[in-house]
C-alpha cells in the first residue's frame, strides 16, 4: 500500500455514505502494483466501484444480479483505528502495519452489503480470500480482528472463497449485465420508447419456446426488421440483465445452440408499464 493519510481520508468522506454516496476507503490508486484491479459502474448504486481483485469483482456480479442486495459497500473501513488496536490487543495478535514505515493501518473489510429480507435491511460483512491462503497463519490473525469488530456490531461476518462462486453464472452475468440500459447504445440512440418497447415485445414473441438458436433467431430479427447486426443480441442481453427473460446461469450462454427462454410476464408488464 501507498503511505496514506488517515486523517486526510476521513475528511475526504472515505468510508462514509450509502449508495451513490458512497466513498470506498480504498482506491485503485491507493495501492501499488496492483495488477488485478478493476473499476465497474454499478446498477443498483450508480456509482463506479473499485474492487482490488478479480475475486471482488466477481463476487461483485453475484451481489448485484442478486434481487435481495439493494446496496454494495466495497474497501469498507474498520474505524475508529483505535478500536481495532485495541481488539488486537486483547486477542494477543499484531495489528497490521504498514511494512514501510511501521505505522498502523486502518483495516478493511472487502464488502458491507445490505440486504432486505422480509421487509427488514441487514448488513453482512464478507470478505473474499483464496482458500489457500486461509492457511497462513498471519491472515487468520488479522481475520480474528476482522470477525471480532463486526461480532462487536452484530453484523453476520463470513470469508467467502472461490468455490462459493460460481464461476459460470459470474461468467454469464458478466455477459449481459452491462446491457441493463439499452438507452446508452447507439443502436437505440434514435428510436422513441415507444419503437423500443415494440422491438422488444417483438423479440420475445420469437424466442420463446423456440426450437432455432438464439443467433439464428436474431438474424432474422434484424433482417425482417432492418435493424443493424448486433441489435437482437443486444435486446437479448437487455432482457436478461432486466431479468425479462430467464435462462439457466449454471451453464454458459452458448447463442449458437438451442436455448430453453422463459418469459418471466409480471416482470415485462412491470418493466414495459404494461396493465
């Protein structure tokens, strides 16, 4: 990690505010020689999120395709650095420093999530490690400091490894997620909503229950419709990442085989403000 004001990052609003609002302790630009980093516009939260690792980002897709999750907190801080210190203390272990000059530094916890279960809000912390690394000793210490402080806050804190996530439906997700607002593609750019809404009642008549391919039912899509290439695959996106449509995510989209779609009507009519 770069040297960095504590002081200067609290004034600055890290680590404080929901939702859009929402400053991450760490940035991208805080840590050095980092090669893993990745930045994302977030859906539910509007804002760009910083995520350390590929492990964070893809945990990331499985929080905000989630119907549950309604906010991400990533790079959370555990403040006051004083509470930690102190926990440290009491449990016998080293609070971590920065190797560099000796000084302490003010832990994080990868996600603060919140979620709405029975019309309630809850916050758990998790944070994501490679199983292998669970066995050094030293990050099991700094997790028993992690677990402590969010015991302390009664806040249901977890470590979550690769095999927690699935890496087909991350990989899907990632897939179609970015094509959540039609409205940002050129394709659409000139079209009403109205013409928008048309296509897309139009295309879902098409694919489902169908028995041709999903690129083959595009094509002809775009071509009855004279539509530039690439316009169907992109209302298929569309419709997923809205959640439209529905498909089996433990398996990889393959648009070049026979697809089982399932119209999901309650969400379109919700969607599309259709009575």
């Amino acid at each position: 990690m770069r040297k960095l004001n504590i002081e200067k990052l609290i004034k600055e609003g890290r680590g404080l505010g929901i939702g859009s609002e929402y400053k991450p302790w760490l940035k991208i630009q805080d840590v050095a020689s980092l090669g893993r980093s990745t930045r994302l516009k977030g859906i539910k939260t509007g804002r760009q999120h910083e995520f350390l690792s590929d492990m964070e980002r893809n945990y990331f897709y499985i929080l905000e395709f989630s119907n549950c999750v309604k906010d991400i907190r990533e790079q959370f801080p555990l403040l006051p650095l004083e509470e930690t210190k102190t926990i440290a203390n009491e449990l016998g272990i080293e609070h971590p420093k920065n190797p560099k000059n000796g000084e302490y530094i003010v832990m994080t916890t990868d996600f603060l999530i919140t979620e709405e279960t029975d019309g309630q809000l809850i916050n758990l912390a998790r944070t994501i490690k490679a199983k292998n690394d669970l066995l050094n000793r030293r990050i099991s210490e700094k997790f028993e400091i992690e677990r402590v402080y969010w015991q302390r806050r009664n806040v249901s804190w977890a470590v979550v490894t690769e095999g927690e996530v699935d890496k087909a439906i991350v990989k899907n997700i990632s897939f179609f997620l970015s094509y959540y607002d039609v409205d940002n593609l050129d394709i659409f750019a000139d079209m009403t909503n109205i013409e928008v809404q048309d296509l897309i009642l139009e295309y879902i008549k098409r694919i489902i229950a169908s028995e041709q391919t999903i690129r083959e039912i595009s094509s002809l899509f775009e071509q009855d419709m004279t539509l530039p290439k690439g316009t169907a695959i992109a209302l298929f996106k569309h419709l997923l990442a809205r959640k439209i449509i529905s498909m089996d995510l433990s398996t990889i989209i393959n648009i070049d085989k026979k697809n089982n779609v399932e119209l999901r009507e309650k969400v379109l009519n919700k969607e599309l403000n259709i009575s």
